[in-house]
C-alpha cells in the first residue's frame, strides 16, 4: 500500500510517500479502506517529535479516518465488511495510509447521508468541541466566545454552539473569515488583530488556542462563568495564570481543561454517534476546507501551519 512516513522529526518536508506492507488486522480489529484522513494539530507536534506514541521517526501519522471496513480478526463480526465507518486511531498514528487497522470498539458506522470527509471533517475537533461546550453546560442565550473560530474545534465549537442556542462570539483574524463565521450564525464576529472594540463579560468561553493571551481571556468571564481550556495551538499559557484566577475569586469562576484522553471510548462513539446524525439531517455542517492526496501530505501540513485554513484539512488516498 500507499502511505506517509515521517522520515525525520522536523519540517513538513520530511514527510515522504512510500510503499509499505499492507496491515492485517488482529484480533479485536477491523481492516478499514481509507477513503479520507484527518489532518489536525496533533498530527503536526507528532511530526515536530512534541507528541505520539513513537519516540523516534519512521512511523505513519494520522489518528482518524474514514472509509470502508474490507476485512476483520478474530472475534469481530463479519457483518462489519462493506460498512462505511468513521475510526479513531491510537496516538500511534497509521492514517496517511491508502489501508489501515482500527479496533472495533473505537469505530462507528457512517450514515448514508455522510461522506468520508465530511465525517473526518467533524472528528476529534467536534469531539472536542461538544465535549467542551457539555462540560461548560452551556445554555440558551448564554453568551460564549469562541477563541480561534476559524480553526478546526474553534469552527465546530462556533457552529455546535448556535445549534444549542448560545449568542456566539467568534474571534478570528482575518476579515475574510470573519464574514465567514456571520454567515454562519455567529452573533459577533472580533477580528484579533484588528477589531478595537472591548471584549464584554462571557458566561462561557470555550479555548482551543491556549498561550501568553489566555490570562487576558480569562478576565472576560462573568460571575459564574466557565472557562473550558481545550487546546494550546498557541502553546501553555504562562505559569502565573493562577494569580488571574484567584484574583477574580469574589466572581466565582470555573476553569475546566480537557483532554479526549480522559474519555472513554464508549463514551467517545457516543458522541460521535450524536454529531453523525446532526450532519446527516443537515442540523450541522462540518466545513472541509481543502483535500490534499498522499503525495502532498507535507502541503497539507504547510497549509495547516499557515493558519488559513477554515474547516478541515483532508487526505484523501
């Protein structure tokens, strides 16, 4: 088969397409036909060495695809074959591949009315963006800003939020973007880099991006708000982020972290479950913003780091 191997840590050029031995699935596992991989975050600190399962190059990245189940181990039923699926991987990667194995227990069935890359479109960032807003308890009319809302669980996290009712502030940083995220439904739009007007008081602020400006959003909560710390595409907020906390003690406010790790797979297919048919009866998008094949797995990395895209970006094998 087709797939991408990290040759070095480092740069997106070091990842390189190659001809590899087709997996067989052990017991417990399907044998999926990929027909499209997710391309996110932790896909880049994998490649950079910063995450994964490996501790030295030569692996296949990629945690999520979609595709076509074309072979079974031992203890799955055979009534998996031909199913479309949506399947989540171990951090160990394997997904920029034309074949791949899962375990079944971490697969779901794809309704007819979703494609392959609509539902890796949704994946782990609208795990982690549905997540977040049920840990925020997040209510109607509750006004929640979104950090990073063009990115991938930004986007979800604006568009899951207008579907429960919230008056959803986006902050993104192009004004392309911006124009974007209205047409979509959110209630305002603020643009980071140029948009002069003071952020109000949030009842819930959902942040996939993290970093040194995490303390200034953490002072936008109103009494009894929840913050939900989701992400660090900006990297760790700064260590003394705890004095802003408590020095807001009088307001009340909840900072939550969250990590898909701490979940269950169960509880994960669940929820994926729930987003599939959101989309499927055309409640939710799930924007795609550019398919790349194999080959250009390192221009879909560049793509990813430029912090252009709006939506997802694909493989599509």
């Amino acid at each position: 088969m087709k797939a991408v191997v990290l040759k070095a840590f480092g740069g997106a050029e070091n990842l390189v397409l190659a001809d590899l031995p087709d997996p067989r699935p052990r017991p417990g596992e399907v044998l999926v036909e990929v027909k499209a991989a997710g391309v996110g975050h932790v896909d880049v600190m994998s490649r950079r060495g910063e995450f994964g399962g490996s501790s030295s190059p030569g692996f296949v990245p990629g945690i999520e695809v979609a595709g076509v189940v074309v072979g079974t181990g031992e203890d799955v039923d055979d009534a998996w074959v031909g199913r479309r699926v949506y399947a989540m991987l171990d951090r160990t990667g394997g997904g920029y591949a034309e074949l791949v194995t899962a375990e079944v227990e971490a697969v779901v069935a794809l309704p007819d009315q979703v494609g392959a890359a609509e539902a890796v479109a949704l994946g782990f960032n609208a795990l982690t963006a549905l997540t977040s807003l049920e840990r925020a308890q997040v209510r109607e009319a509750d006004k929640t800003l979104v950090r990073g809302a063009g990115g991938g669980v930004g986007l979800m996290a604006t568009l899951l939020g207008i579907h429960l009712g919230a008056a959803v502030t986006a902050v993104t940083s192009t004004a392309l973007r911006g124009e974007r995220l209205a047409a979509l439904g959110a209630s305002t739009v603020v643009n980071r880099f140029a948009d002069a007007r003071a952020y109000e008081d949030y009842d819930v602020i959902i942040d996939p991006v993290g970093g040194p400006e995490f303390d200034r959003f953490l002072e936008k909560l109103a009494p009894n708000g929840r913050y939900v710390l989701c992400g660090g595409v900006a990297g760790f907020p700064t260590p003394d982020f705890g004095s802003t906390l408590l020095g807001r003690f009088t307001a009340s406010p909840a900072l939550l972290m969250l990590s898909l790790s701490s979940i269950s797979r169960a509880e994960l297919r669940a929820r994926m479950e729930k987003l599939l048919e959101l989309v499927a009866g055309g409640t939710v998008a799930s924007p795609i913003d550019e398919a790349f094949p194999l080959a250009a797995a390192a221009h879909a990395h560049d793509r990813l780091e430029s912090g252009a895209a709006f939506g997802k970006i694909v493989l599509v094998p």
